[in-house]
C-alpha cells in the first residue's frame, strides 16, 4: 500500500516509498503485559489476576477471548483495502453518513467534526468513527465500506459480551452496588474506531497519537499482529505492548477509573510511528448512558456527557485534554 494518493494531503510529504526490510525483525523485551483467559476468568483465581491487573496496570492482554481468528484477521485485511482507497473516495464516502472519516487527529465533536490543534500538532494518523447504533442505518456506496460494515455487525456482538463479561466481574472484585436500572456500558454510546498509522523513515516526525487516556470505561484492542507501535505508561516508563496474533487488548478508561473510585487506573498510552511498515488496529470504546451520573468520593457527581463536553472545551481552550482531574473535589474550575 504504497499509493501516496490514499493519504490525507497533510500526511503526503512522509517518506512512504521507503521499502520495507524485509528481514528487520522487531525487538521487544519479554512481554511484561498481564495476560487475562476469559474462559477462565471464574477458575484458577482469574478473577485475582483481573483485580491485579485492573490496579496495577490498567491494561491486560485478552485470551480465549470467543472472537473467531477469521473474524479479527478479515476485519485487519478489509480495513487495509478500505484505507487503500483514494483520500478524495474515503472523505466523499462518508460525507452526510453516520460514519465519520477523520484524519490529524483522533480528537471529535459528538457530530464526528474534527478538533484540530494546529499544524505543529498533527497525530498521523486517519480513521473511520463508526457509532455501532447507526450500524444498521448506515448504507454505503463503497463496496469495502459496506465489506467493513457487516463485519462489524458480527464484531460488535463478541465485544460486546466481552465488554459485559469483564465489567461484572470487575464490579464483583470492587464489592460494587450498583443500581441496576444505570446502564453503564450503554449499547448507543459504543463506537468502534478503525485507525491506519503511516509509516516513515524519520519517525521523529511526531506521534501516531500522542499520549492520552480513553474516556470509556474500557477500550478493546484488535491490533495489528506484525506491526507494533502501542506503547503504555509503567512506572514512570514507556512499554511496548507486543502484538501477538489471536490475542485482544484491553485498556481501562476514565469512566472506570472514576467509577471504582480511583482503585483502577486508567491507563496512560500512545501510538509511536514505524520506519518500515504502516499499522492498522481497530478499537471498541465503550461508555455508560450520557445522563447516567457517576458518584465516587474523589469527584464531583458528573455524567459522560458533562464529562465529554469538559474535554471538547479544554481542547479548544488550552490545547488538551484534561479530564478526571477537572472533576475532583478540590479542583478550582
């Protein structure tokens, strides 16, 4: 894929005609990363080494995890053609659609319009924001959309009953009361986002994406299992996190943080740029309902929505988000 016309215009002035080694072999440490079997989340103390990872890392490497190899592999391979396509086909495609095609930047409005920073800001990085309640309304012209789209009506089904799975068994360990009547992984605030990284050369261009936290209240990963690029924060250092085939990543998000009252931790990540190859991944974000209010002794009662919008402001207003923080009790608005 090394068609300079599928770039957004601002990503075209990379090195993307570099030739790829084909026997550079990348070289990671021992996968330090917590490794959860959710088949076995309820034997051999699963549910021990969930809390372990959930306080200790706020992010943990999914196995047996029910999700059809040949699903999460066609998902990578259909993405990889979709991203192939001209910039001019992606952007027309996607004009006037729930979907929303974006590209500098993962940060959007809730309407899918793109919040920029500026030129010296620019993440490289473009994707497809696909709101899975809008997946059956959503009826596109490109073939490879429409490929992407009924793939992930199956997709969403599996993470869906991961996302579940994991959440009650991380209120359990919490000894959590909460009212059933919340829901707090909410099936019309999910999306699933379909990123492409460029690759270059000079990888001190910038940042895949620069160092953030999910809002969600967790995140599922179907990374690219050749190409790596996902780093996380521990103790105070930056780890690889490997990628290895039939395995999904699991990161926790602000919501959890906030909802186990700070006893898990959202985890601090970003994306670093490959000099040989590009990296294509595929992540579910999971939220509760907007009016749901979150009640925890380290912050103000809030909601998602009033959580999102906060973020919205702080980028306009000083240039990134800041999230939790905004909301403790001692914190000067």
């Amino acid at each position: 894929m090394n068609n300079i016309e599928s770039y957004p215009p601002v990503l075209r002035h990379l090195d993307h005609h570099r030739p790829p080694s084909p026997n550079r072999v990348e070289e990671l440490d021992p996968d330090p990363i917590p490794v959860i079997d959710l088949e076995g989340l309820e034997l051999n103390h699963g549910e021990t080494k969930l809390e372990e990872a959930c306080k200790e890392w706020g992010l943990f490497r999914l196995v047996n995890h029910g999700v059809p190899l040949t699903l999460l592999k066609e998902l990578q391979e259909v993405a990889k053609e979709l991203f192939s396509l001209s910039f001019e086909s992606k952007e027309g495609a996607c004009s006037g659609t729930p979907v929303s095609y974006f590209w500098g930047t993962p940060a959007l409005t809730p309407s899918g319009t793109a919040l920029m920073r500026g030129p010296l800001n620019i993440n490289w990085v473009e994707g497809f924001d696909v709101p899975l309640s809008q997946l059956s309304h959503f009826n596109p012209q490109l073939p490879t959309l429409q490929s992407i789209r009924l793939l992930l009506m199956d997709y969403k089904t599996h993470l869906s009953r991961i996302a579940t799975t994991l959440f009650k068994a991380m209120v359990k360990n919490l000894e959590l009361e909460l009212k059933p009547s919340k829901s707090y992984l909410a099936e019309n605030t999910g999306m699933v986002r379909v990123y492409r990284y460029p690759h270059c050369s000079d990888t001190n261009v910038g940042w895949g994406m620069d160092a953030h936290t999910d809002s969600s209240v967790m995140s599922i990963l179907n990374q690219d299992h050749e190409v790596s690029g996902l780093q996380m924060l521990k103790d105070d250092q930056w780890l690889t996190v490997k990628p290895i085939s039939n395995t999904l990543i699991v990161n926790l998000g602000d919501m959890m943080q906030a909802i186990s009252d700070d006893r898990y931790k959202s985890v601090s990540h970003r994306v670093s740029i490959n000099n040989h190859k590009e990296r294509i991944s595929i992540c579910y974000f999971v939220f509760p309902d907007e009016d749901v209010v979150i009640e925890s002794s380290k912050y103000k009662p809030f909601t998602y929505n009033d959580f999102r919008a906060q973020v919205q402001q702080d980028i306009k207003t000083v240039g990134y988000k800041v999230g939790l923080p905004r909301f403790q009790h001692n914190q000067n608005q």
